[in-house]
C-alpha cells in the first residue's frame, strides 16, 4: 500500500503531467496563430515563455518540498514508465537536452524549409539561428555538459559510499534478515540528505538551463522549443505505458 508521500508525489507528477497537456495546447495555438496572420506576436509569446518556465519552477519546487520527506522515490518513481525510468539522470531528463532539441528541430527545419528558404520567404524559427546565437548556444552546451559531468561524478561518489562504512559495517553486524536498526536508520538518513541536495542541484540545472537558452533564443523560437519538449515528454510517457500494457508491466 502507498504511503502518503507517494502518493503526494504520485498526485505532484500527474497534475504536471495534466498542466503540460494543456500548455501544449496553449503553446500550439499561439504558434498557429504567429504563422497565419502575420501580425507581430512578440509580447504575447514572451509572455507564454515565462508562464512556462514559471511552471516549470512551481514543479521543481514541489518535487524539493515532497524530497524533503522521502527522497528515494524520485530516483527511481514508480509512476514513471519503464521507458522513462531507463532514461532518467538524477531523476529528471539531462539539461543538455534541451540543447540537443535545439540543434535537431533546427537542423529539421532548415531541411524541411529549404526551397522557401531560397524564394527569401523567413518564419523567423529555429531553421534561422544566427550566429551570435549558435555561438551563445555552443557555450551553454559545453557549460551545461560540465555541470552534469559534475554531478554525475557526485551520484556515483554516494553510490560508492554505500559500501563504505558506516552502512556496510551495520550490515555485517546485524543479524540476518533483520529489517531495521536505529543506526541503519542514522546512515540512511545521512543519505537521503545527500540525494535530496543532489536533486535540487539537478533540478536547478535543469530549470536555469531552460531559462538561459530560452534568453538566447527570439520568442517564437523559444515557444517552438518548449513545445516539442512538453509534446515529446507526453509522447514518451504514452509510448512507455503501451510498452508496459503490451508487456504484461501495469
């Protein structure tokens, strides 16, 4: 049976699954409507850039409160899909995604758009990074890789520490099979600090790189951006579920 901070953290996930659902869908439009009328929606899709992000840090704050209380489910969420659980990075996506989803809807466009490209016709998307930006872009990369190299090298110091002691000591000695000690618990608790600090860390990467590359970025194209994100976490998620259904995994 789940307790009540699983089932708190259960709730925080699928109201953020909802919320992205319909910011899609809020993000979509405004996009529609950018490229159908010609008019000048720079405020507007400012505007929607910051609600986003501010979403997206309303999440992470949740996620920080609920950790507090029990960390570990975050590390490995059985609300999650088993696709998803194999592509998590301290409990969340790399923050280099972001950049690397940059670079391929980019890349796609300019394909894609190539013979109005030629005619001169411009929407002003990610096919027309300049290289102010491409430059800006390449530096937030090679930061970003640096912070998650950091504190993946931090992830795997905590999971090498459960053999050192005090925790493998207290193993040793307890009787066998013995389900608890107030030392074990001591050690543990130790733990759980550590990762509660290492998921706020990642979070917070996660967040600012978000907020630095939509800086870099015109609004149109940070609008596009964000929306393939909130479509391909949604499409991850409903693909994973398929796979678990068609797996006997429910």
């Amino acid at each position: 049976m789940e307790d009540g901070y699983t089932c708190s953290q259960l709730s925080c996930f699928r109201e953020w699954m909802s919320l992205q659902e319909q910011d899609l869908s809020e993000l979509l439009q405004s996009l529609h409507l950018n490229n159908a009328d010609g008019d000048d929606h720079t405020a507007e899709l400012s505007q929607l850039v910051e609600k986003n992000i501010r979403h997206f840090q309303e999440y992470a704050g949740q996620r920080a409160s609920l950790a507090r209380e029990d960390v570990c489910p975050y590390f490995s969420p059985n609300w999650c899909t088993s696709l998803e659980g194999s592509m998590l990075w301290a409990g969340g996506c790399r923050p280099s995604i972001f950049i690397r989803l940059v670079y391929a809807l980019s890349g796609k466009e300019i394909s894609s758009r190539l013979d109005e490209y030629l005619r001169g016709n411009r929407n002003g998307g990610l096919g027309e990074l300049s290289p102010s930006q491409i430059n800006s872009i390449n530096s937030l990369q090679l930061k970003t890789i640096q912070e998650e190299e950091k504190l993946t090298s931090k992830l795997a110091s905590m999971q090498e520490e459960m053999a050192d002691q005090p925790i493998a000591i207290i193993a040793k000695e307890l009787a066998a099979h013995s389900e608890a000690s107030t030392e074990a618990d001591q050690a543990l608790n130790v733990v759980s600090v550590s990762m509660t600090s290492m998921l706020e860390e990642a979070d917070n990467l996660r967040l600012n790189t978000l907020k630095e590359l939509t800086s870099i970025l015109t609004p149109v194209q940070a609008v596009d951006l964000i929306a393939t994100g909130r479509k391909l976490h949604l499409c991850i998620h409903a693909w994973g579920r398929r796979r678990d259904h068609e797996h006997g995994r429910h």
